[in-house]
C-alpha cells in the first residue's frame, strides 16, 4: 500500500502547496509512483502542476460529498511522468459546508482512497488548505504520516502549537496510525540572525522531530510556480531542486525507519 502524507499547517504561506509540488517531482524523479491531492479551494496545487482550472471538471469536491466516495474518477495524469492529481475548484468550500451533515464527515476522503487508489501509488501527498478544519481534518484522518513546514519566523512558531495539539487528537480519537514525519523548516535565510534563531529554536521543539532538510528562499523556487511545473523539472541543476531531492531522500528514510 502507498504511504500517505498529510502536508498541514492552519497558517498560509508557510510553503504547503511548494512542498508537495516539489516533493511529488523529487519523489517522480526517482521513478515513484505519487498522487497529489489537492483539498485547498484555492487549488494552488492543480494549477501548480500544470492544469488549467478552468477545464477541471470534477474534483475532490465532487468526492467529499458523494455517497460513493471514490477518489480514481477524478484523478488527472499531469504532463510529469510518475506525477498524477486528484484537483480541486472553488467547490471545495461549499463542499466542507456540506460535509458538516454527512455521516462519517471526518472519513470521507480515507474511504475514498480505498477504492483502490492507495494500492496503486507509492506516495499519496495531500495538501491540505490554511484552516483547522473538516478538509484538514479529512486529510490528516486519511494519512499515515503529516509534514508541517514551518516558516522561520515568531508567529509561524507560536501557532504551530495548535497545530500539533490537532494532530494528537486526531491520532487518539480518529486514526491511530497517524505519526508526525516532521517539521520542515521554509523560507529560511541563514545569513540572518533572526533566521538562526528561529531554526535553533525549531530544532530545539520537544513535541515533534525536525527535519534535516532546511528549504531556503531562492529565486528559481518563487519561479517555478509560474511555470506549472516540479522546480525539479523547471531547474534541475538549481540549488532549490537539490533541497527537495534531500528532502524526499529523508521522507523514503524516515517512512522505512
């Protein structure tokens, strides 16, 4: 069965939807199978590899709230081989409305994937959107494993303390398979003091491990979103495509440990 990870944080710009895009094309580029699902209205990550949204015409929203809950009818095969996409619309947030009268509301997307699809991938990386809520919550209660990045800066820290105490309800109450893979640290510029001391103070957090990959702000990484393509793709020599590639070598490590 695959493994499936769960990419969390209730604060935005932290680098959810880069990490999955760009871990879906490391992980793609060592000849795995990975789905990205994309559970943020927003849809950053469907048109992030390469669709356009205005041609998407079912999406996990559709999945959510039928009663048939299956996922394969709607996944797209992206221009990248090894890289396939359940998208979202705008949809998904009238779809999390409606799943708040739904029997079974916080395993709808988990059964989903047991319509065969898990079986068929070996990585499943869902990007869940900026909130704590019922699409979150389904993203985290279908998943093995959740990757939190972590923006080295105060407020991304304060906040991130709900985040995991969310995730320990989940695991205790929801699905108890649910581990934390790691934090990984974003947008990080070491040359700064305040950069250090974020990610000294990241690397010194007792409730979650830490990864060794530190993702870095570079200019190829803020370009390759433009592109609709893995930074992987987009520049393949580039410093930020050597991240994630040291990035998913440590998602493969930690998943075997």
């Amino acid at each position: 069965m695959g493994k499936v990870i769960a990419v969390a944080n209730q604060k935005g710009g932290v680098g959810k939807t880069t990490t999955v895009v760009n871990l879906a094309g490391a992980l793609a580029e060592r000849g795995l199978k990975v789905l990205a699902i994309d559970m943020d209205a927003q849809a950053n990550l469907t048109a992030g590899l390469g669709f356009n949204l205005a041609d998407i015409s079912r999406s996990t929203a559709d999945v959510l709230v039928s009663q048939e809950r299956a996922l394969a009818p709607i996944i797209l095969h992206s221009d990248f081989p090894g890289i396939d996409v359940a998208p979202a619309t705008l949809d998904l947030a009238s779809a999390e409305v409606d799943l708040f009268n739904a029997m079974g509301r916080e395993y709808a997307l988990r059964e989903a994937l047991e319509d065969g699809t898990r079986g068929a991938y070996d990585y499943i990386l869902i990007d869940c959107p900026p909130t704590l809520g019922l699409l979150t919550i389904n993203g985290l209660v279908a998943s093995d494993a959740v990757i939190v990045p972590v923006q080295a800066q105060y407020y991304a820290l304060k906040g991130l303390k709900n985040l995991l105490n969310v995730v320990k309800t989940i695991h205790s109450k929801l699905n108890k398979d649910l581990t934390i893979l790691g934090l990984l640290p974003t947008f990080v510029d070491q040359r700064t003091v305040l950069g250090k001391e974020m990610l000294a103070e990241m690397q010194g957090y007792a409730d979650a491990p830490v990864f060794k990959t530190i993702i870095g702000s570079t200019v190829r990484l803020g370009e390759a979103p433009l592109t609709g393509k893995p930074i992987t793709v987009y520049a393949p020599v580039s410093e930020a495509a050597e991240m994630y590639r040291e990035l998913a070598a440590e998602v493969i490590a930690r998943g075997q440990a």
